[in-house]
C-alpha cells in the first residue's frame, strides 16, 4: 500500500515479539493486501510488556488483528477474552483478532505445520516422532500431531524442565499419544535419535544470534529419518543442511510460516490469501539474505 492510500478507515495488523526485527510476516502479509486491493497494513512491533500492547490493540478501532511470536505465544492466552477449546487445550496462540474491542485467540500455527509435513510426503503414523523443545510453537505442533495423526511416540526435550514437564502432562491428560520428555542434553539427544523417525526442531537454535549452531550432531542421524525446523531464517538452517548432507529428507520452517500465514490473512481479512503471492515475497526475501 502507498503511504498516500492510508487513510482513518484502514485495518492494522502486525506483529508482535522480541525480538522481532528478523520478521518476514510484514513483506508477505502488505504483499497479499495489495495482491487483492485491501485496505489493510501490516506493521512489526517489538513488544516486551504484552498486557499493555494488548490493551493498546483493544482500544485502537482499527487494530484488526495480530500475529503472536517468541516469546508470547504463551502468556497472550492470558490477556484475550476467547480462545477457542482446542487451542485452549493447546496453551499457547499464535494469532489475536480484535471483534469491535473484543480480542479472540486461537492458533495457526499446528495446522500449519501439519500441512507443511503432508505435503512434503512425511509418514507420521506409527512413527516416533523427536520434537525439541517445549514452548509455545512446540505446543502448538506437538498438540495437532497428538490429536490429529497416529504417531506411535512423542519424545520431547528441552532444557527449561518445568516447561517440559507442563507439556508433557498435558498431553498425556488430553490426547491418546504415548508421550516421553527428559531434559535437553547432548545424552538425551543422542540417545533419542537413536529411535526416532522424524525430528522437529521448535527451539530458536538456528536462527540469529545462534545461526551456525544445531542441537543435533551430524553423526546421530539415521537413513530414513525426515527432519523438520521451524525457524525460516535462515532458509536452511544448520540442522537442515546437516540433515540434507545424509541423503534426509529435510522441511523448511518456511512452509509451517507460509501455511500459517495463509490461515491467519484468512482470520484478518474474511477473504482467501492469494498463496503465490506470498510464497513470491517470502522466497525472494530469504533467496536475498
């Protein structure tokens, strides 16, 4: 949108996280707002206290809807007046719409990793499935793939133990999955990947400032495995490309981000996203990072 095309009646989306200045969501959300003509603009705001930029988008008539990112996935459930009761089971919520000052949470973020992992032809039932990390993106996925595919095994692992330790439980209350947690260490990981089939990275590891660094060592992977990360910047992390050095089939973070996308511009603006278009701005913006 031209800066001369805003005008009192324009809808506002953004961003909100911290950090936040990595964000490829406003280059792909104003991307699909002009595709289509819409008199919407979407912005990024570094955010640290949460319940004030809450109050701030509940006052504001024309704050229309917000993406959620690290590290607030969580604690924004707190601070809306409805979420529905999946992504209420789930704990966390990646997007917040404003009804006429009325803020409803819910998640796309699940589902859209979901579609990232069918479309790239990934089996994920009867397989055990190795997932690092435990917050708010980690419940996100963790949760759609208890309840929504016949996984044989969730093993989960992260270094903040009471995190773990909430996740675990609530799985184990609220799906039919067979869930094992232990603490993130070089032990643990090793010993994991000795079983498992398909490895989802859903910790920050990977992304600046800890570009170059993976929490999986190159000779613990097996034939057959898949591996997928949900960072998208860089395009293909270190995991990644240690994962594709081993002949494995790799996904990138980009296609949970686009999927979700889509999903959220759906929540934000009543209309279909136009998918190429933001898969264009997307691929552009990291082909030139």
């Amino acid at each position: 949108m031209k800066h001369d095309a805003i005008s009192p009646t324009t809808r506002i989306c953004a961003v909100i996280g911290n950090p936040v200045g990595h964000s490829l969501s406003p280059a792909l959300h104003n991307a699909a707002f002009d595709e289509l003509g819409l008199d919407f603009v979407y912005v990024a705001f570094r955010v640290e206290d949460l319940k004030a930029a809450l109050a701030g988008m509940r006052a504001l008539e024309n704050f229309r809807g917000m993406s959620v990112t690290i590290p607030h996935k969580i604690e924004a459930m707190r601070h809306v007046d409805e979420v529905a009761a999946e992504d209420r089971h789930i704990g966390s919520i990646n997007t917040i719409i404003n009804e006429q000052g009325r803020l409803i949470g819910l998640g796309t973020d699940g589902p859209g990793a979901l579609k990232a992992l069918v479309d790239a032809g990934v089996a994920i039932d009867g397989r055990s499935v190795l997932m690092l990390g435990a917050g708010g993106a980690a419940r996100a996925v963790a949760f759609t793939l208890a309840l929504k595919t016949g996984l044989a095994k969730l093993t989960i692992l992260d270094i903040n133990e009471e995190l773990l330790a909430g996740l675990a439980t609530d799985l184990e209350a609220r799906s039919p999955a067979r869930i094992e947690s232990e603490a993130l260490t070089d032990v643990s990981v090793t010993r994991a990947m000795a079983h498992a089939d398909l490895i989802i990275n859903c910790t920050p590891i990977g992304m600046h400032p800890k570009e170059g660094v993976s929490l999986v060592p190159i000779d613990s992977f097996r034939p057959g495995q898949a591996v997928f990360d949900v960072v998208y910047t860089p395009l293909e992390t270190k995991l990644l490309a240690d994962a594709r050095s081993r002949g494995l089939k790799t996904i990138s973070g980009v296609e949970m981000f686009i999927n979700q996308a889509v999903l959220q511009f759906r929540q934000f603006t009543g209309v279909d996203a136009p998918v190429e278009a933001m898969r264009r701005v997307v691929m552009d913006r990291l082909s030139s990072r």
